[in-house]
C-alpha cells in the first residue's frame, strides 16, 4: 500500500432527530395529556488507533465521514433511536489539527479522539405542559452535528531512527540489524518513505526506523525535505549513519546537526549513536574524536553489527 502521511478528511456529527408533537388516544381516556417522545441524538465521528495501519493512504482516497443521524421522535413516549457513531481507524502517531491548531493524537492501539460530536435530539411536546398550557403543539427541532476540516498528519513511532545522507547505507543497515527488507541501491534516494524492523533481544522488541536520506537545506524543503525530518522527532534515539568513504566524514555528520537544529533543536537533545559505515571501502580507518558514541561497521560485509546490536540492547529506550 502506498506510503501516505498526509490527509486532508472532512468529518460531521449526526443530526439529532426531531421531537414529536403527539397526545394519548386511547379508549375511556377522553382528554389524554401530551406524550411525544423526544428525538435520539446524533452519532459522532471518532479516529480510532490501529497497530496494523502504517499510511493515511485510506484517508486520502476516502476523505469523507459521517456518522448516523438521529431517529425522530414518535406518539406513547417513544424517543427516536441515536445515530450510529463513526470510527476511522488512523495508524498509531497521527496528529489532528483543526484550523492549524493540534486538537490531539493517537498514540494507542484502539485509543480514541473525538473529532466531530453528533447534534443533540429535540424535546417532545411532554416536556412542555405548564400550568397554563396543559396540551402544547410544541416540540424541539433536533440540532445539527458538528462539522469540521481536519488535517491528519503521520509522524511514525519507533525507537530508534536512522537518519544519514543519500546513499550511506541506513537501508543495508536496517536490514542487517533487524527482519526487514528494504529496497537497497547504489544511487541516492532509494528509500522514498521510512521503513521499519525489529531488533529482538530475549525480553522486548525494538522498532528502527530507516528514514530516507537528509541533505543541506532539508529544513528549507529540499531534496525529500520536513516531510521526513518530522518522522524522527519521536524517536527516542538517533543514529547518525556517517559514509566514510566519502570526503570530509565529518562535515556530513555536522551538517546532519546543523539540519536537525534549524529544523527542530529538541532533536539534538535525544540519545544518539554515531555510526561510520563502508569501512571495507577504505585503506586505512580513519579516528574522529567526537565526545560520543561511536562505532566503525561494514553493514553490507557485516562488520561490526553484533557490537552495534549490543550497545543497542543496551539502551534505555523503552
């Protein structure tokens, strides 16, 4: 299915069914009082978390929702029946904004957010009798349900990110480390959306993410752009994937921070690991002293994997 993390939806409340004007007709009650039942309310439109999705691609080709209308009221004191309430499934870390203003987010399997309430159920005419008016030909017309433009945006949830230039080897290291097959080449931009494993220990499941590649100006929109960027900010770790092959390692590691700082600076406050890959492209191994974390691999010759995967498991980052 197609990788979507932007939808635009269009939701609205049931209307709430009308009240009834209606009075007792029954035999040896010449003067029966009032006696008609009130409207049922409107259904509402709710997002519901579902685990199994991981693209808003079902929101984009069906933008529309509604929930059920409320059942008008009838004679004997019935109340109409409320409509019947919508729930769209959404994949877990949408955020829902309404007029650019964030209303909520899902981040629970089968966590609710109500999005677009259902209009209330007008009153009888038994609700009306007063003193002076012992038979009222007044009932409450039913309200109607709210209706609202709602933006859904995905922001994936994983663990762990890897992030790195064009062509640095995140596809060829996910898949060393964990379960998944991504599509791997040697030309920039391979990975045009995120793709997600699973590195498994003994006692829990850790989801990594590879997130497609960042280049300057990735803060401005160029290349893939925010549209990406966005999906590491709930990680709660970051892999800096550094090729060492390429000329001047150390200024795509900069760059790499100085993109995360003007796109977002909480992100240089989160646990990162720095990895330098393709070290069996290079004659002799270059050092870099940075006052972090680093490790030396070959994700395509396998080198160094097992003690990535152990400094990994031994992160707290549940």
């Amino acid at each position: 299915m197609k990788f979507v993390d932007e939808a635009t939806i269009y939701v609205e409340g049931g209307a709430g069914g009308n009240g009834c004007i209606s009075f007792r007709r029954e035999k040896f009650v010449p003067r029966g009082g009032p006696d008609g039942g009130d409207g049922g309310d409107g259904g509402s439109v709710y997002l519901i978390g579902e685990k199994r999705l991981q693209t808003l691609y079902d929101l984009q080709i069906k933008p529309h929702y509604k929930a059920g209308r409320g059942m008008h009221g009838k004679g004997k004191g019935m109340d109409g029946k409320s409509g019947e309430d919508k729930y769209i499934p959404v994949p877990l870390g949408v955020e829902v904004y309404r007029n650019g203003k964030l209303i909520g987010e899902i981040l629970g399997h089968k966590q609710v957010l109500l999005v677009a309430k259902g209009g209330k159920g007008g009153r009888g005419n038994r609700h009306f009798v007063t003193p002076t008016n012992q038979a009222p030909r007044i009932a409450e017309v039913g309200k109607p349900g709210e209706k609202f433009k709602l933006k859904i945006i995905l922001k994936l949830i994983s663990q762990i990110g890897i992030v790195g230039f064009p062509n640095a080897g995140k596809s060829t290291l996910l898949k060393a480390m964990t379960n998944a097959h991504p599509e791997i080449a040697s030309y920039p931009f391979t990975t045009l959306t995120p793709n997600l494993g699973v590195l498994k220990d003994d006692f829990r499941n850790i989801i990594i993410a590879d997130m497609p590649g960042i280049i300057e100006g990735a803060h401005l929109g160029r290349g893939l752009g925010v549209r990406f960027l966005r999906h590491i900010e709930r990680t709660k770790m970051l892999i800096l994937l550094i090729d060492i092959s390429m000329p001047d390692p150390m200024r795509q590691y900069q760059i790499l921070l100085d993109e995360f700082r003007m796109y977002n600076p909480e992100l240089l406050k989160k646990p990162r690991i720095v990895v330098f890959n393709k070290i069996d492209l290079v004659e002799t191994l270059p050092q870099f002293n940075l006052n972090e974390k680093v490790f030396y691999i070959s994700a395509l010759k396998n080198k160094g994997i097992d003690e990535l995967k152990k400094a990994i498991r031994n992160e707290n980052i549940d």
